[in-house]
C-alpha cells in the first residue's frame, strides 16, 4: 500500500474501490444550498462524508442538531471539539422547512455529544421528532443520538417521541474504547439500545461500526452477537477513513470480499437488515434501507404467523 508522510503521521493512499467522484452535479449545489439558507448543520460536511456528493444529489441529507461543537474528542470523528453552541430554539423549524423544500421521504437527524446538558439534548431530539411529525406527517423519522451519557431520563424522552428507527452507533470493538472512543463506554452504548427497544418495540434500532481500525475478525463478530443480544434490527459496517493527520491512522484497508463475508455472516444471526461495504456509513441509503427494514419484518412476522 503506497502512503503518504506527513509531519504528524503517515496516511495511507486509498484503494481504488473507496475512492469518489468530487461533488459538482446540480442537485448537490441546489441540495447545499438549502442547507445553508436554514443555517443548518450536516454531519455530511462536518464528518467529511465520503457519500456527500452521491447523497445531495439525491436530496438525501443527515442534518446535524445541538450545533456543530463536541463536547468529546473521539479519535476518529472530524467535528470540532470545544465549548458548545448555545441550543437553537427556531432548529426544529428550520429543520422541517428543510425536510419540506428537498421533499424528503426519510429524513435522518443526528447531533454532537451534548455532555453539558441535563439530558444530554435528548428533549432537543424529541422536539425535532415532534415538529416533523406535524408538518411532514409522510416522512419516516430516523434518529442518530449520542449516548447521552447515561442521563436516565433521556431514553423515556426519545422512545415516547417514537421515531421510526433509533440509531446509535457502537463505532468499534470493546478493546479499541479507550484510545478510539475514550469518553464513551462499551456497555453503556449497548444499554441504550436495549433499553429503546424495551420501551417501544416497534421502533426499529439500528447500530454501526467502523473497520479498519485494528480489530480482529473474531471481535467483529463479537460486537454482532452483542448488538443481537441487546434486540438491534439493523447493523452497518463501513471503513474508516482518516480524516486528518492527527486523527486515528488506519491500520487497514479491508478488502470488498471481507465486507461480503461479514454481510454474511450478519445475516445468519439473525438481524432485520445489513449493510456492509467500503463506504457504508449510517444513514447511507437510509431511506431505501427503510423500506426494506420494514418489508422483512412484516415478512418475518407473517411467517411466525403472528
């Protein structure tokens, strides 16, 4: 693999199969656009999505709410850490204006770590649910939070908004944590999950991880036993990419063939819907993702005849 020095680390050159065309197509520019006029942030510009310009043009968007400000440094994640923005009041309008002029079937709503907040910015998220809910009755409404930090209230709040798919990522493998994800903790993100699922099972939950990252196989396939033993529908898995020099280097490009054995082997223990690729990311294709997530449940269900 060719790499490139830098000052502070070395980068390792991408593989031709995740390497993407730059974004320059019209709906991309009409979708950003829009973006910007609501004064909205996006975890596409601010995690530096790959899928950017594929997404936009389909008018697919992950808009980031709580601001653009973490209050963790994970060792993976481009989003800026420091002291938060105050909370927008006019955001879940925006937000839905937004939903509205880009005529979204399915809308994803994630956010920075918000750990200065009692509740961790889970009413914000509920306030956002609420909103779409009356203004865009025919959108489906998927939700990617933090962990809220084990604010005990915050999973009553999200599961009595009731968006359609809960989704919190896992990220990585347990013994990666500490230098990867040190301000979160394994099991915590499991609990949530679980505990969504316990309080409304009709929301469907979802979880991803990143590869690549030094993992092994054998606790990749741990990470899907546990997010199964915690009632998860729906698991991604993508590679990670560096997004700086002083972000976590990557250990490994995992090959097209390795994502196919593990769309396998994911399937066969049982979740709803798997997506595995180079570049699968959390709401990439979420809204086609959804329409099959609940096609094969109401398949499954017809066929335990309930």
């Amino acid at each position: 693999m060719t790499e490139v020095t830098t000052s502070q680390s070395t980068i390792q050159r991408k593989p031709s199969w995740i390497k993407v065309k730059a974004p320059v197509s019209k709906g991309y520019q009409n979708t950003r656009k829009i973006i910007k006029e609501l004064n909205l942030n996006t975890v596409c510009e601010e995690a530096a999505c790959p899928n950017i310009g594929e997404c936009w043009d389909k008018k697919h968007a992950t808009v980031m709410i709580l601001g653009s400000v973490c209050t963790r440094a994970c060792a993976f994640c481009n989003i800026d850490t420091g002291i938060p923005d105050k909370l927008d009041p006019h955001e879940p309008r925006n937000l839905a204006e937004a939903v509205g002029k880009l005529q979204l079937e399915h809308v994803v709503i994630t956010s920075v770590d918000r750990d200065d907040l009692d509740d961790g910015g889970a009413n914000h998220f509920a306030e956002c649910v609420t909103y779409l809910r009356k203004t865009s009755p025919d959108t489906t409404v998927e939700i990617l939070t933090p962990d809220f930090r084990a604010k005990p209230q915050a999973p009553d709040i999200i599961a009595n908004a009731r968006p359609d798919v809960f989704n919190h990522n896992i990220e990585t493998v347990p013994r990666l944590y500490n230098t990867i994800r040190p301000g979160a903790r394994y099991f915590r993100s499991l609990n949530l999950l679980r505990k969504i699922k316990e309080l409304d099972g009709n929301i469907f939950t979802k979880s991803g991880l990143m590869v690549g990252l030094g993992e092994s196989k054998e606790e990749v396939l741990q990470v899907m036993d546990d997010l199964r033993a915690a009632d998860v529908d729906f698991i991604t898995i993508g590679q990670y990419l560096q997004p700086t020099p002083n972000h976590a280097k990557v250990e490994e490009f995992i090959t097209p063939e390795d994502f196919k054995y593990y769309e396998r082997v994911a399937w066969t223990k049982g979740f709803l819907m798997v997506s595995a690729s180079p570049l699968t990311r959390s709401s990439y294709h979420a809204g086609d993702d959804f329409v099959r997530l609940r096609a094969e449940r109401e398949k499954r269900l017809a066929a335990a005849g309930e």
